[in-house]
C-alpha cells in the first residue's frame, strides 16, 4: 500500500467518524430532547435500554456466537478445503467456458426455499451456510481462475515447474488476493442471508431472535439487534481487510 | 565475439490456427533462420505478427502446424509481460522450483542482473525493469544455452531500456544465445548481433541483417553514421508492411 493510499485511508476513515458523531450528536438532540415520543425512531435513553435487555432478555450473547460459530468456520473451512483440493477445483472450473455473474445478494432469497427443506436445529443451519457461502466462493475462484495472467502458467512450464507445485503454489498464490477481496462481500451477504434463514427458521442464532423482537412488536430492540449486527459485519469486514493485507496483500 | 553461426535453428516452420470465429488464419509460413551463438538474436516485426507464437515454439510450449525447430540445450523462455511472482522476494523468485541451493551462485546472480540489495524485495508495486531482471535471473541459475524473450521492453522507459539491453548482451559473454522478439527498429537494432525481419501475417522473412556495430554499445551509437543507415535501410524494407500495423520508430 502506498503512502497515498494510507492518506486516502485515514482521510476517509475521519471524514466517516465526523459524520457519524454529528448524525449520533443530531439523533439525541431531536429524539431526546425535542420531539415527541414517535414510531419513527426510539428515544436515545430507551435505545440504550433496549441493547441491554437484547443480552439479558433474549439471550443474544448465545444467539451471537451461534451464528458467528457457524457463519466463520463454514467460511475458513471452505478456504481450506479449496486450497486442498484446488487441483479439482481448477479442473472442475475448466469445465465452465464462462465466467460466473450471478451476483451474491442472491443468497438473500435462498432463506425462502431453504428455510423449510433444512428446517434441522444446527445441522440443517450448517449446511445453509455452507451452500450459500460456497455459492459465493465458487463465483470468486472460477471468475479469479479465468483472469490469471496466461504469462505464469507458461513462465511455470518454463521454469519446469510440476503441474502439482504450479497448481498448489503458483495458482493458488494468485488467487489469494481475489478470494480476501470477495470475502468482505461474503460476509455481508451471507450474514444477512443467515439472519433470514433463523428468522424463517425460528430455531436458534440472532435470526431467531428477530423473530422474538418481531412477535413483541419491540421497535427499539429490532434498531439495537440492527446497530448490533451492522457493528459485528464492520468489525469482521476490518480483520477481512487486515488479514488480506498480512497474507495477499499484491496484485498480478 | 566470435559470431559463428550455429546450425539452422528454425527450419520451414508454418503455424496454421482456427480463431473463434471458426476461420482458419496462418501465422506465419515457411520460416527458415539461424540463430548466432553466443549472440543476439532479434525477430523485428509489427505488432500482431505471431511472434510470441514463433518464440512458444521456438522454446517447445507450442506445436508448429509444420516445420521444426533444432537445438541442443536448455531452452528457457520469459513472456512479455511481468511473471515474476508478487509473494515472493527476488531471492525466492530466483530459488523456486530448485533442487539444489547454492548462495554464492545465487548471490553472484543477483549481482550480476543489478539486484544486489534488493534481495528480500517483493516484486509487487515494482517496475517492469526491475521484474524483468528478476525474470533474467530466473532464467540464468538454470544454466540455459539459449534465453528466449518475448518484447521484453514494453512499457520501459528509454533509460531503463538501455540499462536492459547492455545487460542481456553481457549474458551472450557467458556464452548464452538471446533470441527476443521487438516491434521497434531502434531498439531491436541496438540490441542485436543478427536481426531477422517479419512481414505482417502471414509473416515471411523480409530480410535478415548481420549488424557489425561495435559490440560494445553506448548511447552514442544512436547518432552513429553506420547506425542511421541500417535504421533507414530496415524502415524502407517495412514501407509496405506499415499501413494498418502498429509499428514503433523511436527508442
């Protein structure tokens, strides 16, 4: 990363906290202070409220860890059994002539259908994630496979490299980066799908708990379950792109 | 240098190829050169005129529809664009795929292509000379007789270029053959011992030119009376092959 994009970085990452303490600052002063209670937005202090009763009333600690349990090892499992097998991938993805572009926010919609097939406490939710994050994953190692610069595989075959260590190394290498920059989008799309899939569901995870909040027609409490997630998605996209940086962090 | 020319390298070579459109489109046909031991070897042509084809079968990466191609040594082959790999230091680069370790070879090596210091940089964010060099080094810890290069100055600029070009005529003194292709008369001129010229496909060879300027060449070679000449005498013999080809005049 060049200095200029460290600046880029920073400048952007100040201009975002400065707007969100002035919208923060302006929603206490308007919601507290100056309007009426109204079905618009919750008061400030009942905000607060409504976080703490989120963990003391409907057991959100658990239903976090849940899903996070799941969502994160589905996703570092499936990293991992690519990186086994991406001799199989590569010979799989072969058999496509195109490239992959569906977009991910499909996966939104598969909780209609799967919700009701997989309707299994735990295993069922596991296989979900699994689908619809390899859905995803798929998309990013066939389209990366296609866009690998023809000049490595022939350097490798000059250089008399084994079609195993090129597969293993060269390939997988180049498709590192690609894969760290498909995961910030992952991540979104998969936890909102997984919400939706707990919340059709009803079983267990923070989908679950949406449906309590939704029963009890408690407003204030589905804003904190919103801010809750929206913080959770933000924090995990930061280590996506820290990682990224730490292990793929270049370009072909 | 004694430039004694070796056997034929290329003999009849005709590569014949069906696009996506289903149409049947010929390369190039026919080919016949040698190649200069210990020299230089330039395929001057326009862009688009199977180059890369002729040197992927020159190195054995690709079949010829006909023809053959005679050697007697390792081949190895760099492609135009940037191939070092972007996770690995130079010195990894240069390692990789190796059996057998040897540092003070590795470190001369290093030294030798101007990478000395650089050895724990990646080539990430680097610029073409400097991969190209990591490239070259690649190419020279496996011992090869011949380094094939495909237009290994694109996007180069004009000092670096000349940097490069005395370089890779320091590799012929270890007794290496440099084939390389360029669509660029002043540059290819500079580089080469021989040059062989391509027509636009399907290429034939227009000419080839035995270049007896100094070995040892500097910048002052560009204002040289022998090398104005040659200049003027390739450029006449690609008068008819210009029009609707991208073709380069300036170094």
């Amino acid at each position: 990363m060049t200095h200029e994009d460290l600046n880029t970085n920073k400048s952007r990452v100040i201009f975002f906290s400065r707007l969100i303490s002035v919208l923060i600052f302006i929603y206490i002063l308007l919601f507290e202070f100056i309007l009426l209670p109204n079905q618009f937005l919750p008061k400030p202090t009942i905000l607060i409220e409504s976080f703490l009763s989120l963990f003391s009333d409907y057991n959100f600690r658990y239903a976090l860890l849940h899903t996070t349990s799941i969502i994160y090892a589905v996703i570092f499992l499936l990293y991992w059994m690519y990186r086994f097998l991406n001799s199989v991938t590569i010979k799989f993805s072969s058999l496509i002539p195109f490239k992959l572009n569906y977009t991910s926010y499909a996966v939104i919609f598969a909780p209609l259908f799967f919700s009701f097939w997989l309707d299994i406490p735990l295993w069922g939710e596991v296989l979900y994630v699994f689908i619809v994050v390899d859905f995803q994953f798929f998309k990013t190692i066939h389209n990366s496979l296609r866009d690998i610069k023809p000049e490595y595989i022939i350097a490798s075959k000059s250089l008399e490299i084994s079609q195993k260590d090129a597969e293993t190394t060269i390939i997988w290498n180049l498709l590192k980066p690609e894969i760290f920059k498909s995961y910030k989008q992952i991540n979104i799309t998969t936890w909102m799908s997984v919400i939706l899939f707990e919340y059709f569901t009803a079983l267990d995870g923070t989908g679950s708990v949406l449906t309590s909040l939704v029963l009890y027609h408690d407003f204030s409490g589905i804003i904190a379950f919103m801010i809750v997630i929206t913080l959770l998605i933000f924090v995990a996209n930061l280590v996506i792109g820290y990682l990224h940086k730490k292990f793929a962090d270049w370009e072909q | 240098m004694n430039l004694t020319e070796r056997k034929y390298f290329v003999n009849n070579l005709t590569k014949v190829y069906t696009d996506i459109s289903g149409f049947r489109i010929k390369l190039f046909e026919k080919l016949s050169f040698n190649i200069l031991e210990s020299g230089v070897t330039v395929l001057l042509a326009p862009k688009g005129s199977g180059k890369s084809t002729l040197l992927k079968i020159i190195s054995g990466l690709e079949k010829p529809t006909e023809g053959s191609v005679k050697l007697d040594g390792t081949i190895h082959f760099i492609p135009s664009k940037g191939n070092s790999f972007p996770w690995m230091n130079v010195k990894e680069n240069l390692l990789f795929g190796l059996n057998e370790k040897d540092n003070n070879k590795i470190n001369e090596i290093i030294s030798f292509v101007g990478l000395d210091g650089y050895e724990s940089h990646i080539p990430h964010n680097k610029s073409r000379g400097f991969r190209f060099r990591i490239e070259l080094g690649r190419s020279l810890i496996r011992k090869p007789k011949f380094i094939v290069i495909d237009e290994p100055f694109d996007n180069v600029d004009s000092k670096t270029k000349i940097d490069l070009i005395k370089l890779i005529r320091k590799i012929t003194e270890k007794g290496i053959s440099i084939i390389l292709t360029s669509s660029n008369i002043t540059e290819a001129l500079f580089a080469c011992d021989k040059l062989i010229l391509l027509s636009a496909p399907p290429s034939s060879i227009l000419d080839q030119i035995d270049n007896n300027l100094s070995s040892e060449r500097d910048d002052n070679i560009f204002e040289s009376v022998e090398f104005v000449e040659k200049k003027k005498y390739i450029e006449s013999k690609f008068d008819y092959v210009l029009s609707g080809s991208e073709f380069l005049l300036t170094i």
